[in-house]
C-alpha cells in the first residue's frame, strides 16, 4: 500500500522524448523520467539545427519547436527562413521559458501549414449558446464592479457611477430581467470631444452607465474566445499584455538587424469600420444570436449631439467598454495576412509598425499593407503619415520617439506633462501640502512609470528640478529665488513628494 501511493504522488513528464517507453501507459511514447527536462532539450535541440543558440531564440521558433516535437517534423519551412526575425528574448504573458502555451495546456494557438508557415489555428467550436451566462447575476456583479473601478462619466441619461450605484441590486436584477426577456435596447451614445496632440478634436461616444454594464457583461464571455485567436504581437487592450512590452519588442528587432519601418496610420479607424465586415468576423466564433443581437445593437445604437439624434451607419463608437475588443477583432486578419507573406507586425490598436531588414522589404510590405486594409478591410491608409523610415531617420510609436539607438521623449509630451503640474501646484488654490503633493504624485508616477522606460534619465533630472521650483514656491505662498536654498531636496522628500528619477528603469 505504500509503494502503491508513493507511486501515484509522482507527476511524470507529459511530453514524448527520447526517454519515451511504449506500451507501458494508454499515453503511448510519453516520458517516464522524473523531472526530466525533455521538453527544455527537445525545443533547445530543434532552434540550435536552424544556427539560432538559446539567447537569440524567436517565440515563433520555440512555438514551431513545441509543434515539431508533436509530429517528429524537423524540416524548415520557406516561411521559418524568412520569419525568424525580432522575437528573440520576448517572453509574452501566457509562454513558460520552454515555449509552451501554459495557458491553452499543452496546445498552441498555432498550427503549422506548408508554403505559408504558421497560420491562426481555424474556429475549433462555435459557440451557440453564451446569453444564459451573460445574464448570470455573478458575471453582472464582476462588469459592474469593473464598471465602476474605471469611473468615467454618464451617458445621455445623466445617471452618474455614483447614482447608479445607490441602487446598484435593483439596476443589475432589472437588467438581468431585460436581457432574459430579450428586451434590452441600448440607448444613444453620448457626444464628447477631446483634444488630439495635433490639435485636432478626436470624438468619443460615452454610453450610459447600464449600457457599460452590459458591454462588460458580455466582454467577460466573448473575450476568452477570441484571444485563442489573437495574434501574439497585438498588445493593445488585451489582459496582460502592455505598450511596453511593444516597445521592447521593437527595441529587440533593431538590435537583430530590423533597420526599416513602415510607420502605418489608418484614417479613422474606429469611425470606419464596416459593421457587416465586423460582424462577419464576430460571427466565425459567436453563433448565440442573442449576443449577436447585443453587440449589433451597440454599433447601430447611434449618437446624440446637441440635442440631436444621429444614425450610426458606421464605425465603433470610440468610448464604449466593448469597443477596442471589437477593433482587435477586426485587425485581426490584418496581423496574420501580414504574418503568412513573411512580414513582422507590431501593433498596438489602430496603431502598428511593420519591421523589415532592407527598405526593399519594406516597401513591399506597404503594398501588401495597403492591399490587405483597403481591399479586404475596406478602411483607409493614410497616404501622407503611412511612411517607409528606417532607424536613422526615426519614428513615432506610442507616444516615444524612436531614433537609432535609442527611445526619446517628445517635448510636446514634456509641455504636456508642464502644464498639468502648473495646474496642480497653483498657489491660489484651496489645498494644503498633503493635499497637493497627494495630485502631484499621481500625476509624477503615471508619467514616469509609463516614459521611464525610455532613454529619459536627463529630462527627468531636469523636470524634477523644474517641479521642485514649483512645490518650493508653493510652500512660501510666493515665487522666490531664494526658496531653493531654504527648502532643502530632503524636506520634499520627507514630506512625501515622489521625484521621477525614481521612477526611472533605464540607466540612461
């Protein structure tokens, strides 16, 4: 008996190797070695016969690996050869050190074809009946806790997060009730515009508080069952993944040789999606027509504006909880049309770069770009701000400057990081020193975690100079030029004021 329970404490290795014994489990070929680390060897063995050694590994290498070690195919494909390229050293949320999805189990979202590599893997299920579990009072509880978290204000019906929550049992049961009886009707989305860098008016349609419940209601159930399908260098809106893991990624294509860069801008993204091209798409995996019902009633739900009532006939409103799922939906096809000719894609949103090692390739991936987003997508590429660049010459991607070497920080940021700490330490205002310092920091920390990253070291150095100034002059209730000597760095610091220095994760 206690042999018997040692031996089913063991947790054997799952994956075939050649330590594999046939015939002694139903698991034919599965490894018996305790704690072997097959699957290390299996996947290190396959990148080293493609001259990659470890450090210079790609994700897709590891993934074809992880496919490889299933079929007993060692053999490189066309399109292994020409997209071995930047994703050396990127360990995205969801992929172990061996490679393995440890999110799907033991599959990849990858499944490998012959002359165009590495495809999405086809819809394994669609799924027919998902309402019963949008509506569950638990899923509604969780969007209206989400809802709420991210505040926001209302929509046409002027009920605030705070008004709607005063009676927060009796709104989710009423809705629950309207989504049983198929009831449930959006209202209009609220018009709102704010400020680009540019200058220009980017406009925003914010739904009302019930309407953001239930686009999270059924965000919680659709969204699982597109990520099996996203590609993994789209970062935008997506759990665990980040803008900065997008900018490392690129930092790593430029050290493995990804001198050349189409910039792409799409014109009005959100405002010119096709709704019957989108919902195409909803639709290879959502069959329930309920929620179909839901997410078409969202897009057609329309705006109002000055009092007035306009028809929605295109485009996702840019504002709704639902949205940037539906926009990931909808470029979707662009990332892996992209990816079968052999061309890198790192997109965040609407926004993406497309990184090749000669200007040759890059052009011929702006044609392919262009073909595949006019054609197929039917949305626009701006012809003027859609540019081939290389390193030298620079880009603009979420919000840094990228130049050669290294990730600058824009001075319209800078001025806009001013401008808010101007407003915030005002001498004539009615806060005390806690009561500054406590919105100073928040706006310190959001600047300084997110540009940290950059080569920022001596703009933050001067910037913290410059806000010291400011608080300084805040506790004298006046400017001075003496107040810096008087007012010691250690005194702010004691007093709890963060400096974005510390913030810094780059030594340069």
């Amino acid at each position: 008996m206690k042999a018997s329970s040692q031996k089913k404490k063991k947790k054997w290795c799952r994956i075939p190797c050649s330590h594999s014994k046939r015939g002694e489990t139903e698991a034919k070929g599965t490894c018996f070695v305790k704690d072997c680390e097959c699957s290390r060897v299996d996947i290190v063995s396959a990148v080293n016969q493609r001259g990659f050694d470890r450090e210079g590994e790609s994700r897709r290498e590891r993934e074809s690996a992880w496919g490889m070690r299933q079929t007993g195919d060692l053999s490189t494909s066309k399109a292994a050869g020409a997209i071995e390229f930047f994703f050396s050293n990127t360990q995205l949320p969801g992929w172990n050190k061996k490679g393995i999805d440890i999110c799907n189990g033991n599959k990849t979202s990858l499944v490998s074809s012959g002359k165009g590599g590495e495809t999405p893997m086809k819809p394994k299920r669609r799924y027919y009946s998902l309402i019963d579990k949008v509506y569950q009072m638990n899923n509604l509880d969780e969007a209206w806790l989400s809802v709420k978290k991210n505040q926001g204000s209302g929509g046409i019906d002027g009920v605030s997060i705070g008004m709607y929550e005063k009676n927060v049992s009796t709104n989710l049961r009423e809705l629950q009730r309207l989504l049983q009886q198929g009831r449930y009707v959006p209202d209009p989305v609220r018009r709102h515009y704010i400020e680009k860098e540019n200058g220009k008016l980017r406009p925003l349609g914010i739904p009302t508080i019930r309407d953001r419940v239930c686009q999270q209601a059924v965000r919680q159930i659709i969204e699982p069952i597109f990520e099996e399908d996203f590609y993994y260098y789209s970062f935008g809106f997506r759990a665990g993944y980040s803008a900065h893991q997008a900018i490392r990624t690129i930092r790593r294509a430029k050290r493995n040789g990804y001198e050349h860069v189409v910039d792409l801008d799409i014109v009005s993204f959100f405002d010119e999606i096709p709704h019957e091209g989108l919902m195409e798409k909803v639709q290879e995996r959502i069959s329930d027509g309920k929620v179909l019902t839901l997410i078409r009633g969202w897009l057609t739900s329309g705006v109002m504006e000055d009092d007035q009532f306009h028809e929605t006939e295109i485009g996702s409103p840019q504002g709704g909880v639902i949205s940037p799922l539906l926009a990931n939906i909808y470029l979707n096809a662009f990332d892996w049309g992209m990816k079968e000719q052999g061309f890198a894609v790192v997109r965040y949103a609407d926004d993406a770069v497309i990184l090749c090692k000669t200007k040759e390739q890059a052009q011929e991936a702006y044609r392919a770009a262009k073909k595949i987003l006019e054609e197929e997508l039917r949305l626009r590429m701006h012809p003027e701000k859609t540019k081939v660049v290389d390193f030298d010459e620079g880009f603009r991607f979420l919000g840094f400057d990228f130049r050669r070497d290294y990730i600058a920080l824009p001075d319209a940021k800078v001025k806009k990081y001013k401008d808010k700490i101007r407003k915030a330490t005002c001498r004539q205002q009615g806060k005390n020193l806690d009561g500054m310092l406590g919105k100073l920091n928040e706006i310190s920390r959001g600047f300084g975690n997110y540009f940290g990253i950059g080569n920022v070291k001596k703009k933050f150095e001067r910037l913290d100079q410059w806000t010291r100034m400011r608080v300084r002059a805040f506790m004298r209730k006046k400017r001075s030029t003496v107040s810096n000597r008087l007012i010691p760095n250690k005194v702010l610091e004691s007093a709890g004021m963060v400096f974005l220095t510390s913030l810094l994760t780059t030594r340069s």
